[in-house]
C-alpha cells in the first residue's frame, strides 16, 4: 500500500536549533532590544550598512503584515474595525487571491521572492523528499531557490527585518534579512508564537532597529481556526475572539508607525497567505486506500497532504510514470469529496517537480487525511485547496503614492508583493527571467 511516512521533524536540527547553535557560535549576534525581546543579526549588519544605491529610496518605509489565514469577508464582520479603516481608507484589492498550493510556506515565499514555486521550489507546506525518502514540512533555508527583496534591500543598503510568528517561517527565511526576531515563546502544539509576542516583537523592531523593510506574520487567525471545532457550525468562536484580538494589535502597530513620525513615509501592505475552511468529522477524504488497490500503483505512490491538497508522488520506475499518473489521476477523481485532480505538469499550476506528480484539490467542506484517514490530519478548519484562494490584500500608509479610498476589481495576489516592495523602495534589478508578480501601485 501508499507508504506510511509522517512529516519527518526528527532527522536533524530544527530551525530554532540551528538558530541557536548559529547564537553560540558566533556566526549571528544577539541583540537585546525593548523588553528583553531577542533580536539576532549577522555580525555588523546592524551597524555599518552597506552604501545606498542610486535610486533607492532610503527614506521610505515598508511593513508587510500578514493576517495568516484571514478570510476577505471577515474583514466586514465588525470584528475588525482597524483592518476595516486601514482598507477602506486605501487601495483594495477586491478581487486578491492566494496561489497553488493555497498554503502558509509557498505563499510567504512567493510574498518575498516575487516568483511561482517552479521558480522558488517551494510549492507546499509539506512535500515528499525523494531523496530522504520522506514527507517533510519545507522549512529549511536551503528548500528556497530564489532572491528575495530582504536581501536585496539589504544589498543595496537598506535595513530588513523579520518577524515571523511561525517555526517554519522563522526556519525556511532564515538569516535573509538583516535581522530577525528570535520568535519566543513558541506554543508546542501549534508552533507558533503568539500574537501578543509577536506584536510587541515588531514593535520593539520598529522601535530601536527601524527596518527599511519589515515582514511580520501573525498566526493566531489560523492557528485557533485550525483547531475550532465551531467552525463546521458556522459559530467560528475561536476564530472570532483571534480576529477581534489581533485586529487591535494591528490598531496598536498603526498607533505606534504614527506616533513614531513614519506614517507619512510608509507603505502598508497588509494581506492574507490563504483563507479557511472547515469540514465535518465524517467529510474526510483518504487516496492512500485507493491507490494502493490498483496493481500498478500498490507501494509505489507517497503522499504529502497538505490539508485541501494531497500532492502524489510516483516512485515506481520512470517508464512507468506515464501510466502510473493516468491511473493516479483516475482513481483520485472517483473518491468522494474530491474536486479536481491535475497532471502537476499543468501549465496553470506553476508547482516544479517537488510538489510530485498529480494535485488532487478537495471540495469545499472536506479534507484530506493521508495516509490515515483517522489520525493523520483530524483538525476541523483546513485550506490548501481552491476554496481557500480569495484573501484579503489592500495597500495603506500615509505616503502620497498610496491611492486614498480606492478600490480596483483587477486580481491581486501574493506573488505581487515583492515587485510592489521593490517599486516602492527603488530597489535596482529583478528575479532572473523577471518577476511573475507585478507591482500594485
């Protein structure tokens, strides 16, 4: 049958492992900022900087905050009047949309880089690794091919910082920036920080480095939406006290740029990764059985689920694989609760060859659970699949190149975040073959 391979968190270091180790090594320095809150930097990069390039804007300011697995229409729920403001009294983007595959990782990435995953090699949360011969979350700094504008504004003399409330994050971005918030404390469960923390991090950021460039994600909207049970009922009671929570949070970073004399100079660009939906306990869809039925495909096929997605891995003979998708993709579409299943191949995927061989997307209201349906993914509130693609994206601040109370119907997405970022500093060159996003202002 399928392999049976669980995420692989125990062959070698973690992110915050390696992080410390780097601390005791020397290789990256510790600051201790406002608070005790810990801040690391390579070795004189807070300092001295680089020389400015021609044409960068050195005094501009931007902050991309993410509202980690937001939905559009939560922003009208009167839960969030400060997103509201900040939208309503900006550009919108009414018709923004997350990417395949509609997850955390690959469209943080794609936020940073401003390139598909084909070009990145980041195209999921979890992948199977051929070479390791394991399904593993894409957390190493290593797993990200492509540039991304915090080291290109750090390059060309800007200071970039992140903070970043996941473990992955935190472990696939990496030393890019020139400095990073050393996330603390992180819940075992969910791994990830808090809101609360990761705020009064960036505003402890904003406050004594002043980055150029700062990238902040706040994860308790789709941590507490992963796990709420009154999802499937609509109720969302979780979700509702996280978005109430965070959106004042948010007020308090706007109060804090303001205050601080930056508003005037700064561009918001505030976006989910993906949205949410949530499923019943007994709409659960499992491809492992079925594929392991067909001659062809028994033992040969691993899967990386990744909640409204599974990503399915031939590992059969070359010559076979031909065959081995055809019967894949067959199989998949006839399990109930199953959308669409897709050559990985296809054109408007854009995924590269880690993300396997077929995409199966569930239907909304369902999950994937592999390789068992019982225990391998049990969490009501899910995204990853097509469902989840429309997110909230609006561009605010108080610089005159910001649009005021505007809204645009044209399609907006994650990977147009660093080309917006690069226009708006004056940030010299792109990605090579250029930037598959495009710049929103």
């Amino acid at each position: 049958m399928c392999g049976e391979h669980p995420r692989d968190r125990a062959a070698g270091p973690t992110p915050f492992e390696e992080g410390l180790a780097a601390l005791g090594t020397g290789r990256r320095r510790l600051l201790q900022l406002g608070g005790g809150l810990a801040f690391s930097t390579a070795l004189g990069a807070a300092g001295a900087q680089a020389a400015v390039a021609p044409g960068v804007h050195r005094d501009r300011r931007v902050y991309v905050l993410v509202t980690d697995g937001c939905r559009p229409d939560e922003i009208d729920s009167g839960l969030t009047p400060n997103l509201q403001a900040l939208r309503d009294g900006g550009l919108r983007y009414a018709r923004a949309s997350s990417l395949p595959i509609m997850e955390t990782i690959p469209n943080h990435v794609m936020m940073m880089s401003g390139v598909r995953p084909d070009r990145s090699g980041v195209p999921a949360n979890a992948i199977y690794d051929r070479a390791a011969r394991t399904v593993r979350d894409l957390d190493r700094p290593s797993d990200l091919r492509a540039d991304t504008v915090l080291e290109r504004a750090r390059r060309q003399g800007l200071r970039t910082g992140t903070v970043l409330s996941k473990e992955y994050l935190y472990g696939i971005f990496g030393t890019r920036a020139t400095a990073r918030w050393e996330p603390a404390p992180i819940i075992p469960v969910s791994e990830h920080a808090p809101d609360v923390f990761t705020m009064n991090a960036a505003l402890a950021m904003l406050a004594d480095l002043d980055p150029h460039l700062m990238f902040v994600n706040l994860g308790d909207i789709d941590r507490l939406g992963h796990s709420d049970l009154t999802g499937p009922l609509g109720l969302k009671a979780l979700r509702r006290t996280a978005l109430l929570a965070t959106d004042t949070l948010i007020g308090r970073f706007v109060d804090t740029v303001k205050a601080a004399g930056h508003w005037e100079r700064s561009l918001i660009i505030v976006l989910a990764d993906h949205s949410m939906d949530w499923s019943r306990p007994d709409r659960v869809v499992s491809l492992a059985g079925p594929l392991a039925e067909d001659p062809l495909l028994a033992g040969k096929v691993e899967i990386a689920d990744n909640g409204g997605a599974d990503l399915l891995y031939w590992t059969g003979p070359a010559r076979q694989r031909e065959e081995a998708v055809r019967r894949m993709r067959r199989i998949a579409a006839r399990v109930e609760g199953v959308e669409s299943v897709h050559d990985r191949r296809a054109s408007w995927l854009r995924l590269g060859p880690e993300a396997g061989d077929v995409v199966a997307f569930c239907e909304a209201g369902w999950r994937f659970s592999d390789p068992n349906p019982l225990t391998s993914n049990p969490i009501p509130g899910n995204h990853g699949h097509l469902a989840t693609r429309p997110i909230p994206l609006f561009l605010a601040g108080g610089h005159p190149a910001v649009p005021r109370g505007r809204a645009v119907s044209r399609m907006g997405h994650t990977v147009d975040v660093a080309p917006t970022v690069a226009s708006f500093l004056g940030l010299r060159g792109a990605p090579r073959g250029g930037w598959d996003g495009r710049a929103l202002l």
